[in-house]
C-alpha cells in the first residue's frame, strides 16, 4: 500500500475509531455522571488549566472549536453551574473559562469512567504499538502555525 493510501486509511480508521468510542462515551457518561463526551473533555481541559481555568481563546484550541461553538458548549455548563466565564486575573485582559467546584467535582469522578472505556478499547494493542500510535496522534495534533 502507498503511503498516501496508508495515510488515508489511517485518517478514516481513526475516524470511525473514535466516533464509536464517543458513543460508548456519551452513553456512560450520561447515565452515570449525566455528561457527554465533549462537556467532559472541556470540564477535563479546565481541571487540568491552572487554577482551572484558561483563556477562552486557548480552549476553543485545544478542543478544536470556534470560538462560537466553545461559547454555545460553555452556555449550558454555565446554566447548570459546572462553568463560568470570568474575566482574567491581575492585567490579563482576556475572557477565561473557569470550572466552578461542582464541575470539578463532577468531572474528578467521571475521570474513573472514561479511564476504564480507555483502558478497555485499547486492551487488545500492545504497549509498544500503543506508545507508537500515541506518538503519531501527538504529531497529528501539533500546532501547524509555528
């Protein structure tokens, strides 16, 4: 196989990979923590971000949204007190995300669950191959604008 098909295989077998993982997510994730998957890997970002919070545009990048769409993700967080959007602290100017303490209570116990689907879709791949896929998605993922 030529590496332009190769690489196009790839790109659809990860997709269809990851949109049957997203099921599998939001399913559990609902019935359990009452989330989906892209409110927990938003919650997730901010638990991680110092102070959990960060700025508004950094977010949208590292979910890969417009700012539009994080602000139409971020709206129902807000209403149902899991995150705010506050202003920067001290001269930042910017608009930050923050996850309020019951987001980060909510997210800190949904962690186990996706864990555990992580853990169970990837059971049959070998460490090395795992180590090499998870290097090749990190190359994928690089910001392409330096």
């Amino acid at each position: 196989m030529s590496n332009d098909a190769l690489a196009f295989s790839f790109c659809m077998d990860l997709g269809r990979a990851h949109a049957g993982l997203t099921l599998q997510l939001d399913a559990d994730l609902g019935a359990f923590h009452g989330l989906n998957f892209g409110d927990f890997t938003l919650l997730y970002q901010l638990l991680r971000a110092e102070q959990g919070r960060m700025p508004m545009a950094e977010l949208a990048r590292a979910l890969g949204l417009p700012m539009s769409g994080l602000v139409r993700k971020i709206v129902p967080l807000e209403k149902t007190g899991l995150a705010e959007r506050v202003a920067g602290l001290g001269a930042d100017t910017r608009r930050h995300a923050a996850l309020r303490p019951g987001g980060r209570q909510l997210v800190q116990g949904a962690v186990m669950t996706v864990e555990a689907h992580c853990r169970d879709a990837l059971r049959a791949v070998d460490a090395q191959h795992l180590s090499a896929a998870h290097a090749a998605l990190l190359a994928m993922s690089a910001d392409k604008t330096h």
